[in-house]
C-alpha cells in the first residue's frame, strides 16, 4: 500500500498550468460540478471521494488549476455512467479541495471539506466537464430562545448517541461540545448518521434552520432507540454467544482434523454433493438462487429436525429437472411419414395433418406451435398417435392422465407447507421423461371435474398458452419452469364437457370410427401380432383366418374402435394357446366355424329386414360418442282422440322432432294419400327401441317423417334403407352433423342406400371410400323425397289403406 503523504502521490497528472491549453476560466460565479453517487457532503464535513469519470477528472483538475472551490452535487439515478443535467439534484455543497492522489494504478482520489450549500441557477456550455452558474446560500443568522433550545437538545442527543457507539471518532465528542451553533451541528450530525442519500439530500435542501434542526433530531431519535435496543441485546446474549462461538470453534477444528484424516462427517458430505449438483443442473438465475438459499438452510438445520427432510426432497427435485435443453434434433419428414404409416393404418386426413404440424416445426423450431387435440370415440388410436409424433420427432414421450382429476393441486402442485406435498402431475410428468422438449400426451383432457378444491380446467388454461407457459409457476417449486418447448397433445372422446376457453387453446382434430374393411386390416397388421406375443404363442403355432377376423367384426364386436375386437382376437388365442399347452395340438388355426365353440354364439346379427318387414318401421342413422349407429324408428296406430304418444327415453328435442313429423303429415294427408279423418280417431303412438339408452337431437325428423306416412298409407320401408336429416314444418330437409360416422355405421349394418341432406353434399369426402364404394346416396331437399325413395308399394298395388 503507497503511503499517501509521498509527493509522488500529489498533485499527479494534473494537465497543463492556466494559460497553457487548460481551458478558459469560469465566471466568478460560477463553478466546476462533480457529481457523485449516493453521497451528500454537508458544510464543514470532510469526505474523501474516489473521482473515475474522464469530466469528473477534467473538472477537479481545472479547479486546482484556476485555485478555484468545486461544487458537489449528487445524481437521482446510481446507475447512470455519465448523468445527464435533469439528473442531478439543483442542491449541493460548494467545496474546498484538500488533497488530489493519483495512484500508479491509474485511480483518482479527491479528499474536500464542505464550505456552504448552492443552488444551480443555470448550466453553462463550451467545457469538457460540468459547469454550472449557482447562488451561494447563506447560513440563515439568529439565535432565538427556540432555536437555542432545539441546539441544546440536538447536542444532548448526539453526546448519548456517541456514549452508545461501541466506536467513536477520535475528536467527534470534543467537536460536539464545542459547537455553538445550530446549523453547523445539525450539518455535523446529518454528515455522519447512517441515513438514506435521499434523506440526507432532503436535510441539505432544508434552508429554514428551525425545521432543519427537527428532522435532524427526529432522525437521531431513532438511531438512538436503535442503539439501545442493540446494547440491551448485546449484554443479553453475549455469554450464550461466548458459549456458540466456542462450540462453533470446537466444531469448525473437529472438521478441519477429520478434512485432514478423510474422514468427513456425512452432513458435509451431503451439502457439498448438493452444492456440486446444483452448479451442473443449468438452473436459470433465479432458480440457482432459490436453490442455493435453501442449501443454507438446511446446512443450518439438524437432521433429526422435521423441515430438514422437506428441503432435501425440495433440492432434488430442483436437481433432477431438466433446466437445459437438449440438442435439438432435426426432423426427418420423409422417416416421419414412415412411422406414422407403420404405426397406425387409415388416418389419411390426420397423418397429413400431423405432416404439415412437423413440417413447420422443422422451419421453425422457436415458433410457438398449435396444441394439437385428437377427439374420437374410444380405441380408435388417439394415443398411440401421440407417441408415433414423439418417435418422428425424437423426443421423449410422457403421458399424462387427466381422467376423474377434480383438484386445482394436481396440476400445480401442492405448496411445500403441506405434509407430503409434490409438485403437479405436468412437473412430475416432466421429470419422468428428463427432458424439458418433450412430447407430452394429456390424456382424456374431456374427464376433469371440478371439485371444492378448484378447477383443474382453469389451471390447464396457462399450461395451454404459448404466450404463458414460458413461466409456468409450479405451487411446490415456488419457482418459473418454462413449458414453451414441450409439445402438448390432448385427447377427449367429447367436445361438450371441454370448457370453451380451454377449446380454444387447442386446434381440434377429429377422428371417427373404423370401417369394417379398416379393422380387417388393422388387425391383420397390428391386433393378431400384438395378441400372439401376449399369449406367449409363435406365428407358426396359431393362425386365425381372414373369415374368422371378418366374423369376428361382424357378429362379436360392433364399435367404433377396435379395442373390442383386439380383446375378441385374444380370447382366441388364448383358446389355442391352451391346446398347444397341454400338448393336443402343435399348429392352431381358427377358422370362422370355429368361434362358436370358442367365441360363444354370436352377439349381434343383422335385423334390420325383420324390423322393416311391417309398415311404420323405419331405420335412422345416429350418431354417439363411440361412432355412428342405426336407430329403429315404429309407429302405430290406435284407436283414440288424436294424441301423440312418445317412449324410448327421448330428450327435449327429439321428442319436439316428432311433433314436427306429426305436424307435416297432417298437413301433406291428402297429397300423401292419408284420409284426414284418421288422426282424429287414433292415437299416434311413436317408440325407438332400447329403450334404457337415452337418445337426444334434431335428426331422426327424416325417419319420424317417413315411419309416419309408412304406418298410415300402409307401405313397407325398404329394408337396406338408412336415414337422417331435420325436417321443417315447410317440409325441408335441414342439415346435420357426424355424417360420416352415420355412413360407416350404415355399411357396417349392410345398408345399401343412404338417405341424406342435400345440403350435407360436402361430408361427401370424408366418408371412406370403402364405406362409399358399398352405399348408394340419395340427397333430400324436401320431406317428399325421403318417400319416393324409402318407401315401397304396397302389396295390392295401393298406396291408400282401407278407410
């Protein structure tokens, strides 16, 4: 360290004397500014200041060379490097300067003592540093009987302040006594209470003495009380802490000696693992800093107590997420069309969509991607699909079932106060997988509920957000997880029970059933092999045929999926896996006979001729959550007064559908043949079989219409005839909704004709060819259509019944 009093040290690097190039003298009014951070410089305090900024340099120097005082003025903003004017405060001091160093090192050191305070009147240009015109303020003059008082008791307070100090400048308490004038002792006193800048600036710019002298002492009152506080403190726990720091010493030398021997205890063992893990997880920022303040903690905290354990599982947790992502792989679309074919049979639509979803993924990986959300009736493949994207991808896949979940907490987690808390099931999901890009299926997203602990809808709405999840706040972790790179796939067998903003963070992708020639070769492909490997059996030890698959689908199984079917094909094989294990047989093969025996009788069969072999049946198509499905429609007629009878179970609005049917009948009797005078001598009586199943919606109106005019001009429905559609009181056919599920339904029943709304025409292309190239489709502008081509003559040849 240089001594200070060398003369090498003085006076250094002060530039050319005035006169020789050092710059034009300032007017007597006005003086070089130096600003300076966070410090105030009281009247005839001295206060050395370390001086780095090239003007502050410039303007010291030219204050020493024209031998003239330099004003101190403070900034508002700490951080700006080269305040601007409207930064600096308008109040300052006018200072003497005592000493200027200059060290080898470069650095500056200014030592000044405080002379009056000064107002900045204006600033003044043309110099390499600050300068500024001010007014020299006055220390207002006056002793009155109040003011002589306030300086008694300012100086009481600073001598017991002092008292208290466990360390007092040398000279401080002789300086206090020996002040006999206000200003100047509330100056000395401000200059060396441990205030805020912006308090003492505020002391500086108070010119009225009375006022000065009461903020002075307020604030000298509390650092009084502070102090006492303090001593009170100190005197009682400085045996206990005389006590702590031996065991602390005794303890600190147990360490050193076992450091020395290798035996480390296991406490430090554990903290120093912890300290190395959490410098190599890649935390952000403000996630090491959490982390690591609770590493203090617990180096803190004894093992037998209850919290250690609760901040040790915090830690690994924080540990084991993956804060870093991986390195990005890039996606093969050619190898993503590959996989999706080898994976899942059929899907044209939804493959092509998930190819286009790739795609832009691969030309930009930083953009914020759609939520992708399969909605299908069960087994048709929804979440096999998620893990065929993580594969074209190359990403982990983890999977999230959010079936039956009614707590808020499942999804955020539980906050660390709570006995056995975890974080939230997107976190925990997260973790299992390892790695924070990956593909996350959240399955049966349409299943939550709501509970008295919150809707876990409501939290998955930040989950969903690409403008939020960057800073997904997890209740256990207290700290931002980002979920912007992990690619989100929902699934739902039913859109209704999904809240509409949740709806609206996804793009829905629909997917309907299987037709039969689809399951054939679905399970040709994947659902004989899969079984075969389940029941521990070869390929040459058991074969199920073509016809007996195709018996199977037919006369065991009717879904949209073919999760029924997979559990048919195995039930099979299970019955050869029995023969070839006790030995009867050594080859299996299962033909369509055969699945009687094994099978049981078949459970569905084909009655669509016996239920339209009599007038006043027709068939309708509907649609259900699981796929499509034929819906029998009978009417008949009783004798009566004219009233509509309705059973089946019907909702509000089939039950308004066949009031509408009623309606245009009477209304189109004489053109249809029908004697007006039936209606008011019978009873309508209308009923849709399996009746225990609830059955709702505007389109059964086409089949009510038809069923009605069949019963009563006494005409069969033709018996490969299927129908939907709502009718209008005008007679229209109005357009309805799950068209192809209805026509897959209708080919899987073996109709031949389908009877549609005209302005359905645009469902055409979604229908599967195979279903298309089996049915034959009528388009329906108007109720009379539907007649012309469901109904058949009668057997005399009349169209009219008997009166």
């Amino acid at each position: 360290m240089p001594n200070r009093r060398d003369p090498r040290f003085l006076a250094a690097d002060l530039g050319p004397a005035p006169g020789n190039g050092g710059g034009a003298r300032l007017p007597p009014d006005a003086l070089p500014i130096l600003p300076v951070r966070e410090t105030v410089l009281f009247p005839g305090a001295v206060m050395p200041l370390v001086v780095g900024r090239p003007a502050s340099v410039a303007a010291v120097q030219h204050a020493m060379r024209a031998g003239q005082q330099i004003g101190v003025l403070m900034q508002r903003s700490p951080e700006a490097t080269e305040p601007a004017r409207d930064d600096l405060h308008r109040t300052g001091t006018v200072a003497n300067i005592l000493r200027w160093i200059t060290a080898p090192d470069g650095t500056h050191q200014l030592v000044c003592q405080g002379v009056q305070r000064f107002r900045v009147l204006d600033w003044i240009e043309g110099h390499p540093f600050l300068a500024a015109g001010v007014l020299r303020i006055e220390e207002p003059e006056g002793r009155t009987p109040e003011i002589e008082a306030r300086l008694l008791h300012l100086k009481g307070q600073a001598l017991e302040a002092l008292q208290l100090l466990p360390q007092v400048p040398e000279g401080l308490v002789g300086a206090v006594q020996a002040m006999d004038q206000a200003g100047p002792l509330a100056d000395l006193v401000a200059a060396y209470l441990d205030l805020p800048p912006a308090e003492k600036q505020e002391i500086l710019e108070t010119l009225d003495l009375t006022e000065r002298l009461d903020r002075v002492a307020r604030a000298l009152a509390q650092r009084i009380e502070v102090l006492r506080l303090t001593a009170e403190i100190g005197r009682q726990t400085r045996a206990s802490l005389d006590q702590r720091q031996r065991e602390v010493l005794l303890r600190e030398q147990m360490a050193a000696i076992q450091r020395q021997l290798g035996e480390e205890d296991g406490k430090a063992a554990e903290i120093r693992e912890l300290t190395e893990a959490i410098g190599k997880a890649g935390m952000p920022p403000e996630v090491e800093q959490a982390a690591r303040k609770e590493l203090r903690r617990l180096e803190r905290m004894p093992e037998a107590s209850p919290e250690h354990g609760m901040i040790r599982t915090y830690l690994d947790w924080l540990i084991e997420l993956p804060w870093t992502l991986p390195e990005e792989k890039p996606i093969d679309i050619a190898e993503a069309r590959r996989i999706l074919d080898e994976d899942h049979f059929g899907l044209e639509k939804i493959k092509r969509r998930i190819v286009e979803y790739l795609a832009v993924r691969k030309l930009a990986p930083q953009g914020k991607a759609p939520i992708l959300c399969f909605v299908g009736p069960p087994g048709v493949g929804k979440t096999s699909l998620g893990q065929s994207i993580a594969r074209a991808m190359g990403r982990k896949f983890a999977r999230v079932s959010l079936g039956g979940v009614h707590d808020e907490a499942e999804i955020r987690g539980h906050r660390r106060t709570y006995i056995g808390a975890l974080p939230g099931t997107i976190i925990q999901a997260i973790r299992k997988a390892g790695a924070r890009d990956c593909v996350m299926m959240l399955d049966e997203i349409d299943k939550m509920g709501r509970g008295i602990q919150g809707d876990p809808s409501a939290a998955m709405l930040e989950v969903l957000d690409p403008e939020q999840n960057n800073s997904f706040r997890d209740n256990y972790l207290g700290v931002p997880f980002d979920l912007s790179r992990v690619v989100f796939i929902a699934t739902a067998n039913m859109l209704d029970t999904i809240p509409g903003p949740l709806r609206d963070r996804m793009e829905i992708i629909e997917l309907s059933g299987y037709t039969e020639a689809e399951k054939l070769e679905i399970a040709r492909r994947y659902l004989v092999r899969r079984q075969l490997e389940a029941n521990g059996l070869a390929p040459e030890q058991a074969e199920i045929t073509e016809e007996a698959l195709r018996a199977i689908i037919r006369s065991y199984t009717r879904e949209a999926g073919v999760r029924g079917l997979e559990r048919e094909i195995g039930r099979a094989l299970r019955h050869a896996a029995v023969r070839i294990a006790e030995g009867s047989a050594e080859r299996v093969r299962i033909d369509a006979a055969d699945l009687a025996a094994i099978l049981g009788p078949p459970r569905f069969e084909n009655e669509v001729a016996m239920r339209t072999s009599v007038p006043g049946v027709a068939t309708g198509l509907a649609w259900t959550p699981v796929g499509g499905d034929i819906l029998f429609i009978e009417a008949t007629r009783t004798p009566g007064g004219g009233k509509l009878i309705l059973t089946g179970q019907l909702g509000d609005v089939m039950r308004e559908s066949a009031q509408a049917a009623l309606s245009l009948v009477k209304n189109r009797a004489e053109a249809l043949g029908i004697d007006p005078a039936l209606f008011e001598k019978s009873d309508i009586h209308i009923h849709v079989p399996a009746g225990a199943v609830p059955k709702d919606g505007p389109s059964a109106g086409v089949a009510m219409f038809t069923a009605l005019v069949s019963l009563l001009t006494g005409r069969t429905v033709r018996s490969d005839t299927g129908m939907t559609g709502e009718i209008s009181l005008r007679g229209l056919v109005l357009p309805v909704g799950g068209i192809k599920e209805k026509a897959v339904a209708a080919a899987r029943a073996g109709l031949r004709q389908v009877l549609l709304p005209a302005r359905n025409r645009k469902d055409l292309e979604e229908i599967p060819e195979d279903a298309r190239s089996r049915l034959e489709f009528v388009w329906l502008e108007r109720a009379e259509d539907a007649i012309a081509a469901a109904l058949e003559r009668s057997a005399d040849g009349r169209d009219r019944p008997d009166a």
